[in-house]
C-alpha cells in the first residue's frame, strides 16, 4: 500500500500523470500544495474515491474548495491525519516534477 503524493498542479507538470501510472489498487493519493488544482482534473476519475484524500488547508488557501468537481470523492484531511496515512503506508512516494 503506497501513499503517493501530489504536490504540482496536473496543469503545469506531469506528476499527477506520472503518479498515477505508476498506482495500483491497494495505493492511495494524497494531494497538497499545488496538486490540490487536480480536484478539477478529470484524470482523478480513474481512483477509487475512498483512496483520494487532500490537504485541506492547502485547498482552502488555493481557493479550490467551491471550485473543484471532484470533491465527493475526495477525503479532506488535516495535518495530524496525514501524519497517520503516513503510518499506515509504505513506501511513500512523492511526485513533484
């Protein structure tokens, strides 16, 4: 069970891609920083929304929480959750090219 995180925007890099090319069933996706912008991307449909969880600060700074049409299907998360996917996953992989 890998926890791949997303911090760049799907707009302006291919992690996101990248990321989920290399996802399989049992990861899951945790989106912060700049990668909160994928909540409006349509490749997010491709993950089982129970494995998608996003930084809700980072959200709410990025302005993306009215915006995103992804949101349902999104786990939003605080710093001490986080804290505790990263306990309950490995490896942990961060993209950010």
């Amino acid at each position: 069970m890998t926890l791949h995180i997303v911090s760049k925007s799907p707009y302006t890099s291919g992690a996101l891609k990248e990321c989920l090319g290399a996802f399989t069933q049992d990861d899951s996706l945790l989106l912060i920083e700049d990668g909160v912008y994928a909540l409006r991307h349509e490749a997010l449909e491709t993950v089982p929304s129970t494995q998608i969880f996003c930084l809700e600060a980072d959200t709410t700074a990025r302005g993306q929480q009215q915006l995103a049409v992804n949101m349902d299907r999104v786990e939003m998360i605080d710093d001490a959750r986080w804290v505790q996917l990263c306990t309950e996953h490995q490896p942990i992989v961060s993209w950010f090219r």
